[in-house]
C-alpha cells in the first residue's frame, strides 16, 4: 500500500466516522459513501492547506453538493483531525 492509500484510507475513515453530515455511519455497504471527497483531501493535506481551507472545503460540500444547510462546527472539527494526518505523510 502506498502512502497516498494510506493516507486515503484515514482520511475516509474520519469523514465516514467524524463528518457524516448525512448520518449514514451505521447503515450497512455505505463506507465508501464519501470516498469521491477523499482524494481531494488528501491532496489538499499533501500540499499543508490550512485547517481553514480543509473545514471550508468540507463546509461547502454539505451546502453545495449535498443541499444541507452545513455546520461549520463539525467541519471545523473535523478539518482539524485531517490536519494532524500530516504527521503521517
């Protein structure tokens, strides 16, 4: 497994466990369910964005891609987890 998988990996893991703005964590065959956000993600990690850039992106894709009204805490939160997987690359 590459480090690019790796870190794919623990990104969509914390978005399936710690994001999941449309709660589908327990719902059996839905773990890749955000798997089309986690490779941008770990770009942007790979690249240091900020934890500001990281909650943003998050942010507007609850808004924008998934018409929900978003939370800017839990992005915020979550941002903040994928900002500490640099440690990792």
């Amino acid at each position: 497994m590459t480090q690019f998988n790796k870190l794919y990996e623990r990104v969509s893991a914390i978005l399936l466990g710690e994001w999941d703005p449309i709660g589908i964590r327990d719902v059996p065959n839905a773990g890749d369910e955000y798997s089309s956000y986690a490779t941008p993600i770990a770009k942007m990690i790979i690249a240091r964005k900020s934890t500001f850039d990281l909650s943003n992106y998050l942010f507007r894709i609850e808004i924008d891609e998934m018409g929900l009204n978003g939370d800017k805490g839990r992005a915020r939160s979550v941002a903040e987890k994928l900002k500490q997987l640099e440690e990792c690359i």
